[in-house]
C-alpha cells in the first residue's frame, strides 16, 4: 500500500473515512529520510540570529560545535518541490480528508522531546508514522478530524541507528462552519498566562504596556520567559513601554474562522519605540495599515480576566 493507491472519489461518510485511515495506520512508519544536509554551522548562525538566541554553546566561534535541540526539525524540512514520499502517512491522511471535504486545516499542538544534542557534521534522518485520528469532533471552527503523526529524528544507521529527538504533530482537518450572525467575544482563545507572563497581563487591566527587564544586566525581552537569554539570569523586573511603535510587517487573516473574532482581521509585527517587536491586531484605521506606519496601542477589554493590546495606527 502507498499514498500512490488511495482511491478518494464517490460518496463519504465516517465509516469509509476511517476505513481508508485504518489502511493509513498499516502502512506503520516510513523509510529513513536522510536531511538534505549534515549538520552545520552556517545554517545554526541563521537560525540563531533569527531567532534571537545567544547561547554561547551554539556560537560560531567558541562554541561546543552543537546544533540548538529546537533546531530538529530545520535539518529534515521539504524544499520547495511539493512532492512527498509515497509512503508518507500524514500526506495520504490529509488526501482522504481532502477528498471527504475536511479541506481546512489548524495546526492544534506541537511536543517535542529531545534525547541528545546532535553535532555539526552528524546527518540526521527522519521517520514518520500516523499516531492517532479522533473524530468527528465539533469545535469552535468547525466539525472536523484530529489527526497526529510521530516524528522521529536518527544518526546513524542500521543497529547503530540513535533516536535524537521525537515530535508529536497535531492538527485539526475540519469542514469551517457557518459564520456566526454576532461576534461572541467571550469566546476569544485566551493567551497563555502563568508566573512568567502574570505581570503583562495585570498591565493590560490597567492600561499599561509592560515589558519584562533582565534584572542583572538591564536586557529588555519579549516575549516573556524565565530567563534572560543574555546573561541567563533568573532576576526579573518589567518597565512600562511608551505605547508607541511603527508596523515592522503584517497581514490579513481571512480564514479559517477564529472564535470571537470577525473576519478578517489585520495582524501585525509592532517594532515598539523601546527595540522589541509584538505581534497583535490592529483594530483602528485598519485600511491605513502599511510597513512603517506608526501605531499606538489600545486595550481591548474581553472580560475581568483578560484584556488584550491591540494597536491602531496614528499620525
């Protein structure tokens, strides 16, 4: 059996959908697929620059000659060429959903669990098999299909072959329901909020803008985190931004269907007047919105709990 064989015409209905996702399951995991590239320097310099990381492990020069474990799934990602291995069970899942009309899809959430650094010069491969598919669930969205796969990542071959991280890989494939006469705003996806980022959140209720500060060497982040990707310190402390920023980049959401949302909406990268930059949705003068453009926040009150900061552009 292949992704190659699948016959996706006629009628569908649950039974067939998981007929068709049972032989899915049989297919088990795929052949290695070997990275394009052995591990290297150049690729984590731009990986790390990109992401703002300074971990002197993975440094240029001076560094412990070890790839960033987030880095994973870089080493085996497809290039432009569409084409996807015959034998690929997340390729032929979506396939059936495809053709039994599930065409949306929502990346729902990503585990990964690393075993090892891997080293520059090591080539890594990678395996994948379908995990699990529940449905048909009804959510916000849509009525749809939850779908994961399990990446594995390998050095070596054969009986020396050695798992390095793994990669639990989820996803929505749903049919979009009907747009809702009346935006529900209580049923906005609430962010994340915990001991790292309380502080943001206890300033939106209050109107301020809060950005958290390294207090050992005075480094401004965000977004929040435990500690400061500097100087590593754990002592932390927020100042309160100006407000004011200019639009680094945005774009228009015009699917799939967000809860409490009214399609479309504008988001945008805020590069604030303190040098960081936050993602939210401006909400005022929408059509003036262009790369540049100056911006100011507004705050948003969806309930006691959560009040969200939004920008609209000014000037």
């Amino acid at each position: 059996m292949s992704t190659d064989e699948l016959d996706l015409g006629g009628e569908w209905d649950h039974d067939r959908i998981m007929a068709e996702v049972d032989k899915m399951f049989a297919m088990g995991e795929t052949s290695p697929r070997e990275a394009r590239d052995p591990i290297n320097q150049p690729m984590i310099n731009n990986w790390t620059e990109a992401l703002g990381e300074t971990d002197p492990r993975y440094a240029n020069e001076g560094g412990a000659g070890i790839a960033p474990p987030a880095m994973a799934q870089v080493w085996t990602m497809y290039g432009l060429d569409p084409t996807r291995p015959s034998d690929d069970p997340l390729h032929g899942t979506m396939q059936i959903f495809d053709a039994a009309g599930f065409k949306s899809v929502l990346g729902t959430n990503c585990d990964q669990t690393y075993l090892r650094d891997v080293r520059v010069g090591e080539k890594v491969s990678i395996t994948t098999k379908l995990e699990s598919v529940v449905g048909p669930k009804v959510t916000g969205v849509g009525e749809g299909y939850f779908v994961s796969t399990l990446n594995t990542w390998w050095v070596g071959e054969g009986d020396e072959r050695e798992a390095v991280a793994t990669m639990l890989f989820r996803v929505l494939k749903f049919r979009p329901a009907k747009r809702a006469p009346k935006v529900d705003k209580s049923r906005t996806i609430r962010p994340q909020m915990n001991q790292d980022t309380d502080y943001f959140w206890e300033g939106t209720r209050v109107g301020e803008l809060r950005i958290q500060k390294c207090n050992a060497c005075g480094e401004l982040r965000h977004p929040p985190g435990p500690m400061c990707p500097t100087c590593h310190a754990h002592d932390r402390a927020y100042v309160v931004a100006s407000g004011k920023g200019t639009v680094f980049s945005y774009l228009v959401h015009h699917a799939p269907q967000l809860p409490g949302k009214e399609l479309p909406i504008t988001l945008a990268l805020i590069e604030l007047e303190e040098g960081l930059r936050m993602i939210g949705e401006v909400q005022g003068r929408r059509e003036e919105v262009a790369i540049g453009a100056p911006v100011q926040v507004v705050f948003e009150k969806i309930d006691d709990e959560l009040t969200l900061a939004q920008w609209e552009v000014v000037g």
